[in-house]
C-alpha cells in the first residue's frame, strides 16, 4: 500500500519550508523513526522522520525547493503490500554516513524523537564521505578548504549531520603538517640563513567565478535583512559606557557560580539592564503593524540574542527574561547558545521576541549600525570591553569602556527616546548596584 508521508505543520506562524538534505532516496528500505529530511523554516532546521517501515517510492521534492505545509514529501510503499520500483531518475540523496549522524545531531526531530542508544556524541567525527561523493559543508567552510588546499570530501566532520566545520579543517591541516591538529607557525629564519626568493611564474588564467546558490539559512538571513530594510526607518545612537565596576562585580559573581557549575559572561547583565531600561520605555519593546497600521507594545519580556553560527546568524529567545534571576540567565544564555552551534535549537526557542541584543564579543570593534530584527522596533549591540583613557576628577586614567548602539526605528522611536533609554541602560551597567535592585 502506497502511503505519501506530508510536510507537518512544524511551528505556529509556518507556512512553507525548504528542503535541506535528503538522507534515503527512491529505491531504499526505511525503518519506523529513521531520518527521512531535512528541512528549514522560518524559525529552525528539522529533521522528518519516517511514521512507518517501508520502502522509498518518491521523493517530491528536491534540495533547495520550498515545500508547503500538508504538500506530500515523500511517497512510501508500505511493508504489507509488494513494493514498487524504483522511478530511472531518483532524486539522489545525502550519504548514509550522513544518515547516521543526522539521527543524533537533529535540529528538531517531529514525531517522534530519535532513540537515545542511537544518539552520537556531537564531538564524535562522522567517516569522510565515500568516494565520489560531496561531504556536508558550508560555502564558508568549502572555501576555507580550497585556500588550505584540503580536499573537502576527505575530512571527518564533527558537526551537525556529520558537517565539516572550520575546527574539523583545521585538525585536518595538523594532520598534513605533520603534528596533532594546531597549526603551528614556524620560526622565521635568520636573514642570512634565508633561501632567495624564487622569481615569480606567469600568472596562468584566472579561476572561473564560483556561484552558489542562495539557499538555507543564508537566505532566510538575506530576506528578512532586506525586508527589514525595506519597510523600517533605522538609525543609530551610540555612546560609551564607563564599566568597570561592572567588570569587578561580574568576575566576583563569575567565580563564585562557577563552583555551582554556571558559567557567568557580561551578557545575563546586560540583558538585566536591557529589561529594567524597556520598564520605564515601554515602546521601545513594541512592534509595528504596518497592515493595520498600529503600534503592539508588548507586555513581556521575550529577549532574543543574535548568536553567529556556520550556517548564518541565529536569534534564539530568552523566555520571560523579566522573571529570571541572574544565575538563571546565566544558564538559559548558556544552553541556548550551545544549543545553536550544535544545531539543534528548538522551534519554541526561536521567533516572536520583543527586543534584541546583538554581540561580536572578542571582534566587537568600537561600534557597528545594528539591523533591525523585523519587526521589532529596537536591538542594542553591545561592543568590545577595553582599557580606555578617560578623565575622572580632572586626571586622565585608564578605565573599561564599552560602545553600545541602539538601532530603531524612526517611525514609532523618537531621537530623544532613544538616546534617552540608551543612557538608562548605560547607567545601569555603570552601577551594578542599581541593577541588582531589578533583579529577581
């Protein structure tokens, strides 16, 4: 009996989602729970599984289409009746290597959950791809290998679906240079000791331009920039903040919650400041219908922290940060991080923030024009902490600073308000003291 497996209806608001990676092709025999697909919404990457045993038919679609919710997937013969053959032009598939790391590293897995004793270790480096066959990779991380010259198919990945990320290439070149995975750099040679530099051979034909398609989360990212960008009237305040009693208070509480286990960064505080500041400026945590021409100014709290990953940048969402205690901050911020490089965040903890807090840490520079998070109204990026000449009591010392930039939107956030609760979220990392009274 032939039985076509539909696109579920995997997140409130979902309408459609692309086809990633397919992991069985027309012709294979599939058990109960085994990952069919792959698939990108609006809001995560999931994993379909298979509802029952059978065998491939049809594949419907293949990578990079957009399938609707309830549009067939994939067409199975079931075990109790004879089964088909296979059509002469399968859609072919992702590698079973693939396969296999795919069931444990599943951003989401509908229906049911991968078994347990299946599961592999997000660390544990999938076999290279077989020969002839195209390794899981990133544009990125394919570009990184070209320059290093590796061959990408070659290398294992430890990512998620057995992905090859950045690290798995640089363990690769160790290998190729003959020590353990750092690359290390060699001593430069005396100058009289040194070799003369060959002449330079002809420049050969230049390589032809390299096009790759604009699917996945790069997309996404591209369509929700340019909407947001289209249809919201941005600008920027910045200012610096003078945190370095922050500093002295975030280490002191970093040390002692590390004996419990919890890992304290500048963000939990910041995200703190950022809930008390949108108390006393309420629009600033506010969207904008444009089709009913209305301003939402929302009653909660849901903060969304901009997060980078090899595929593109990701919003995970703090739930009711309003209601949480520092150390439980501390933890959420956490697990939704680890959770986002391991690509396996979860629908519910994607989409529908309030506001916005964007971060590049270590690479944080002196300030950046952040864009909107459509169709929130404001997103604060915080920048690089640095020792800073600043004058305090008429003599110049050295403290921490720190950059923040608001990003609004000028059609509900006026200059005044903007400015005006940028200071209050600056005064607040300037004085620990007073943010400790906002806390839970």
């Amino acid at each position: 009996m032939a039985y076509k497996l539909e696109l579920p209806d995997i997140g409130e608001g979902v309408v459609e989602a692309e086809v990633q990676q397919w992991f069985v092709a027309p012709g294979d025999a599939i058990t109960e729970d085994q990952p069919l697909v792959e698939v990108m919404t609006d809001k995560a990457t999931v994993v379909i599984p298979s509802p029952k045993r059978g065998t491939v038919v049809k594949l419907f679609w293949n990578v990079g289409d957009v399938a609707k919710v309830h549009s067939p997937l994939v067409e199975i013969e079931l075990d109790d009746a004879p089964p088909r053959p296979a059509p002469e032009a399968p859609v072919r598939a992702a590698t079973a290597a693939a396969t296999a790391q795919a069931a444990a590293a599943a951003s989401v897995a509908v229906g049911r959950p991968a078994h347990p004793e299946e599961a592999t270790p997000a660390a544990a480096p999938a076999a290279p791809a077989p020969a002839g066959a195209k390794a899981l990779a990133t544009p990125a991380v394919r570009a990184m290998a070209r320059e290093l010259g590796i061959d990408v198919n070659t290398v294992p990945g430890t990512g998620p679906g057995g992905r090859v990320t950045k690290d798995d290439l640089s363990r690769a070149r160790g290998k190729v240079n003959g020590h353990g995975g750092e690359t290390e750099v060699p001593a430069p040679a005396p100058a009289a000791a040194r070799a003369p530099v060959p002449a330079p051979s002809p420049a050969g034909p230049p390589e032809a331009d390299e096009r790759i398609p604009l699917r996945g989360m790069r997309r996404k990212i591209a369509e929700n920039m340019a909407r947001s960008k289209r249809t919201a009237a941005h600008f920027t305040f910045v200012e610096q903040a003078d945190v370095t009693e922050l500093v002295r208070v975030k280490d002191r509480i970093a040390a002692a919650a590390k004996e419990e286990g919890v890992r304290v960064t500048f963000l939990p505080f910041v995200v703190k400041a950022v809930v008390a500041a949108l108390r006393k400026f309420p629009k600033l945590n506010a969207s904008l219908d444009d089709e009913r021409g209305e301003i939402v100014v929302k009653h909660r709290y849901d903060l969304g922290v901009a997060s980078a990953t090899d595929a593109g940048l990701v919003v995970p969402v703090i739930r009711a940060a309003d209601r949480r205690s520092l150390l439980d901050l501390a933890r959420e911020i956490e697990r939704l991080s680890q959770d986002t490089k391991a690509g396996r965040i979860r629908p519910e903890d994607l989409g529908s923030s309030t506001f916005t807090i964007t971060s590049l840490g270590a690479l944080g520079g002196l300030f950046a024009t952040p864009v909107l998070n459509h169709p929130e109204v404001g997103i604060l990026g915080i920048h690089r902490i640095r020792p800073t000449p600043v004058v305090r009591d008429g003599q110049i010392v050295a403290r921490d600073v720190m950059h923040v930039s608001l990003t609004s939107d000028h059609r509900v956030v006026d200059g005044h308000e903007a400015a005006a609760f940028t200071y209050q979220v600056i005064k607040y990392l300037e004085d620990p003291n007073l943010l400790f009274m906002q806390m839970v």
